[in-house]
C-alpha cells in the first residue's frame, strides 16, 4: 500500500526533526495551555511536503494549517507534534501522528516515537504492527484488573473538577491510572498491550486518526462515551475510549453512570 509506505516514510521525517530540535526550542502559546514550538511547523512543513509531493490532489487535516477539502475524498489527518506541552518543557514523550482516511473511513496510520525508536503502523484489514511485530490488545476484562490512560483536554482549567472525578472513580475502580500527555501514544499502547483502556475528554482527529486504527487492528474497539463508532469528520475524538473488547463494557458502564449523574 503506497500511502501506509509514506506514512512511514513521512513519520521518521517528522520525527528526525523532532529529535534535533529537542531542547533547543521555545514556545508560544496558543492558548491558556496549548504550546507551540518550531518544533512543530518544522516537523509539519517535513511530512506535508512529503505528501503533496506524492498526492498533489488530496487533502489534508493538520494541527498547525487550515484544513484543505478536495473532491476525491482521500485526507491526511496529521499532528506534527503530538504532545508539545511535554516537549516544550524537554520532557521526552511525544510522537508524529498521520491518519489516511478514503471515502469516510481511516484506511492507515502512523504514529511513531523518536524518543524510543518505536514505529507504529496499522493498515485497515491487514493488522498493526509495531517495528514489524504484531500487536494485540491486552485480554484484562475488568476494570478492577486494569492498568488505565487517560489525559485531560485544554479546558482542564476551568473543567479540572470535571475532569477529575472520572480519574478519581478509575483510579478507585482499576490498578491504577497513566497519564503521558500524547493521545496518540496512549491509544497505541492500548493497542500494544502495555494499557488496557483509555478515555479522554476533548481530543480533535489529529490526536486520534491513527491511533484508532491501530487499536481496532490490534483487536480493540474505539467508541464515543454512549459506544457508538465515530465518523471521521470534526467532531473525531471529542470523546474517546478505547480498550480491548472485554473491558470496554465496564469502562463505559463507569463513564455513563458519571455522565448520568453530571459528574
């Protein structure tokens, strides 16, 4: 498949990038809490150039640009830097995220972590694989068993109490609960076994486009909090759980029963 190729290859440029501008960039704030660096254009600039050079005619969905809309229905859903807080501040987990979506649905994804030399790559019906071993969700079926992930959206300010019953009542329920700040990390440790599920508040197509993929390849399922499927389209990943099969009933029946009560 020539698109899952360049993702890869699109992936190790971003992140090459990435790795040398570690520690050596500042920030400016796009909002309260939402950093960007050099950091990130310079990584954006690497894998969108890569991509209209191969595909002159799609389009495309990044984090730092507005969104291009062609008529073929082929996208690129791409965050250059997934995790700049973290990266910012030179604390070393971050990733390159990039999504193809046909015709409405993720038909491959990248995600790809400079800091470990870990390359995530999924294909729609032909498996997720990570440095070329397959992957598999984890088989934990309770959340009293469960090791959780989760991360808090940029409204976490005003919301902080919102937030964190839903964290509170996980962290009573399961092992204990993770939160790395790179959503599409999370999912792709869901989808390798390290985690059994995570939820989160907030996120937009770029944090999740791949990850989702990697984790229904691998065996998973992704849903909206009332276990719907997503579309892909701009409210992506507004709200996302993902888990391996056996215990997504119980992480939603947690999150429904917060919700009900307005948490």
């Amino acid at each position: 498949m020539k698109e899952l190729q360049l993702i890869k290859k699109a992936a190790l440029a971003g992140g090459k990038i990435l790795k040398a501008k570690f520690g050596k960039v500042g920030y400016r704030l796009k909002g309260r809490a939402n950093l960007l660096t050099e950091a990130d254009l310079a990584s954006q600039r690497a894998v969108l150039g890569l991509i209209r050079r191969a595909f002159p005619d799609d389009g495309y969905m990044a984090e730092e640009s507005a969104v291009r809309q062609t008529p073929n229905r082929r996208l690129w859903i791409i965050d250059p830097l997934d995790g700049t807080t973290n990266y910012a501040h030179g604390f070393p987990a971050a990733a390159v995220s990039i999504g193809f979506a046909e015709n409405g649905a993720v038909k491959a994804g990248g995600v790809y972590d400079p800091f470990r030399n870990e390359l995530f790559l999924a294909k729609k019906g032909g498996g997720a694989f990570l440095n070329g071993k397959r992957l598999a969700v984890s088989k934990v079926a309770s959340v009293s068993r469960s090791l959780l992930v989760t991360g808090f959206p940029y409204d976490r300010a005003r919301k902080a109490a919102f937030y964190c019953k839903f964290f509170s009542e996980f962290m009573r329920r399961s092992h204990d609960v993770r939160r790395m700040g790179v959503a599409s990390l999370d999912m792709c440790w869901v989808a390798a076994g390290r985690t059994d599920g995570y939820w989160e508040f907030g996120l937009k197509p770029w944090d999740v486009a791949a990850g989702k993929l990697m984790v229904e390849e691998a065996g998973g399922a992704v849903t909206d909090f009332s276990g719907g499927r997503w579309a892909v389209d701009a409210a992506m990943g507004s709200q996302t759980l993902a888990a391996n099969r056996r215990l997504q009933a119980g992480m939603l029946a947690v999150i429904r029963r917060l919700l009900k009560k307005g948490a």
